[in-house]
C-alpha cells in the first residue's frame, strides 16, 4: 500500500506535478492533494478520478504518508515537511527553504543521487537544473573552472502572482507580485536584495552549482533578469573549461547527452527558444562558441521548460528514482 500527498495541488507547480505523476507512470495506491484553506473542498480530476482538495493542518501532517511531495512556498515547507517526515515520509520540497542545509540533499537525478541523512530532499532552483545538466557533460570531459550565468527567466517561475501581473499588466494594471511592472518590461531583480548587491535567486545559483556538481572549487557568478513571457527560462552561460577543448568537442559532448538537445545551426536561424522547450523533457542548447575574451571558455545558450525539469518534473524523477531503489 503505497500512498503518495501533493502539497500545493492548486499551484502552477502543483497541477504540473499532478501531470507528471501521470507521465512518469507513478505507482501509488492512495493519492492526497493539499492546498490552503482557501482552496478546500475543490475537485481535482486525476488520472480518470475526482480527487477532493485537503486543507493542510499540522493534523493531517501527522497521518503517515510514504512520500510527500511539496511545492507550496519557503514558509508552508519550512513548517510542514519536518511534520510529514516525522511521521514517517520521505518528503521532496520544491522550495528553497531546506536547500542549502548540509544535512539535505539537493538532486538532479541524472547527476547525483540522495544520501539520506534526512528523509527530506531538496529539489533546486528552475535556472540552476537546467544549468548545472547543460554543465556536467562539460565537467566530466573536461573540467568545468568557471561559470557566469545570465538568466532569461519567464513569469511562471513566480507561479499564479507572476502569470497575473504580465497578463493584466498588458491591460494596465499594476503589479502585485513584482516590485515594477513586468509588462513590455525586463526587471533584473528576481526574490530579494542582499547586502552585497546579488539577489538571492543569484545566490541560489552560485551556491547550488557548487552544490550539485560537489565542487566548491567552480567559480560561479550570476546575472537573473525576469522577462514578460509566460513560460521556459532561458540561461545564457560563460563556461571556462579545466583544459582546452574544440568547439566540435563541446558540441558533441551534448550531442552524447541523452537529456540534451542541441539546437545549433545559425545559417538556418536554428538556436534553442521558450517556445521550442515548452512541455519538453529535454534541456537545449545552441549558439555554441568561443569567448576570445578567455582562455578555454565558450559561450552556452541554454533553454528549458521551468515548469517541468525545472520543477515539477524534476521532483517527480527523484520520486521514481527513490521509489525503483526500493
Ligand atoms: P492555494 O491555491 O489554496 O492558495 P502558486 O505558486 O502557483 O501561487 O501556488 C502555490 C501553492 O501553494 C498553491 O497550491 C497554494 O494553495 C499552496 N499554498 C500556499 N500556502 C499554503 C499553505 N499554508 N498550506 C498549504 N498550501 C499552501
């Protein structure tokens, strides 16, 4: 008897992972969809059935679920996963609250594997997933030694808040998610400011590259700028390699990628876009070449759906790789 919790059921996140656990043929025999309060009593059609919408209390948080998978915010993740894990789950957290905590492992599952020294694993930041899988063929053939990221990343990365402002700020509202209008618009500004000038969604990446990849020796930095599209991020990267390499080299080592599209033909204005990685699996790429600038270092252009491997998918790939380990 295996039973499986969505938290944020309602969320963009949320319905995503509902989808995914379709897609990737997950098998349980009880299914419990939580939201907020607000949210209670809604119907939900799963897989052929109607599911009812919980709301999450510390009570129900108590019941003993096998797994838990959570997309509903830093706070609702900070209270409730360590409740769900005490009773006896194993929890996989969309948020960013348990990420960086040493005793929580942060997966991609086609490059590392969870430890467990907790029952609660992190799944990264939308940008970074898509990053640090375009960076580990780079890394093993060749080293990686530095990496700077500048983000492209759409509103659905901010969930409903981020879809309501560019849509009706295209009819003149103003915003109520973003600190400025995101309309016709690009905020280089993505969660909040810290003292030294980065935002924490670029410190996010610079930590969980290191994190992910087991190298706190990579030199990471990070530009993130929100764009007024609905969906897929994204990244271009500067990538300085430990040794020298070929253009053709770096190609192919994508082109061997079983997770990657590479997308790279400028004579035929062929390079990877939002719109050609929606409601994909894959992470793509294009627009591969030297930066004459460096040594050994090239250009990455870098594009995935965050919504699936940046999120939703993600997290259910660690479910099903924690569920065929049984
Ligand atoms: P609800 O729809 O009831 O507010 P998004 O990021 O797309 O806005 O979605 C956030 C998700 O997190 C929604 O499903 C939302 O439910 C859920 N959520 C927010 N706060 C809580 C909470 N305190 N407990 C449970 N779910 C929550």
């Amino acid at each position: 008897m295996v039973s499986v919790a969505v938290v944020g059921a309602t969320g963009v996140v949320g319905s995503k992972l509902i989808e995914m656990l379709e897609r990737y043929e997950i098998k349980y025999d009880e299914l419990v969809l939580f939201a907020s309060k607000r949210s209670a009593g809604k119907e939900v059609e799963v897989g052929g059935e109607t599911y009812t919408i919980q709301e999450l209390t510390e009570e129900a948080a108590k019941e003993k679920y096998d797994y838990v998978v959570m997309s509903a915010g830093g706070s609702t993740s900070e209270k409730f996963a360590p409740l769900f894990e005490e009773s006896g789950a194993i929890v996989i957290d969309n948020s960013s609250f348990w990420r960086m905590k040493e005793d929580i492992d942060l997966i991609v599952p086609e490059i590392n594997k969870p430890k467990f020294k907790r029952n609660i694993i992190a799944n990264p930041n939308c940008s970074t997933i898509q990053s640090v899988v375009a960076l580990q063929p780079l890394q093993d053939k060749f080293g990686v030694k530095r990496v700077h990221y500048a983000t492209y990343q759409s509103v659905s990365g901010s969930g409903e808040g981020g879809i309501r402002d560019l849509e009706e700020g295209a009819k003149g509202a103003e915003p109520t998610t973003y600190p400025r209008p995101i309309h016709n618009n690009v905020l280089p500004h993505i969660d909040d400011f810290l003292d030294d000038g980065y935002t924490k969604e670029e410190k996010k990446m610079i930590d969980e590259t290191k994190k992910i990849l087991e190298d706190d020796s990579i030199e990471v930095t990070a530009t993130c700028v929100r764009v007024p599209i609905m969906n897929s991020h994204a990244v271009q990267m500067n990538v300085t390699l430990g040794r020298e390499a070929s253009v053709e080299e770096v190609k192919q080592s994508f082109e061997d990628h079983p997770h990657i599209v590479l997308m790279d033909n400028p004579a035929e204005n062929e390079y990877p876009t939002p719109l050609d990685a929606a409601d994909r699996p894959e992470i793509f790429v294009g627009r591969i070449r030297r930066d004459p600038t460096l040594p050994n270092t090239f250009h990455v252009w870098c594009v995935g759906d965050n919504l699936l491997k940046g999120a939703a998918q993600n997290t259910v790939q660690i479910l099903k790789s924690i569920m065929d380990d049984k």
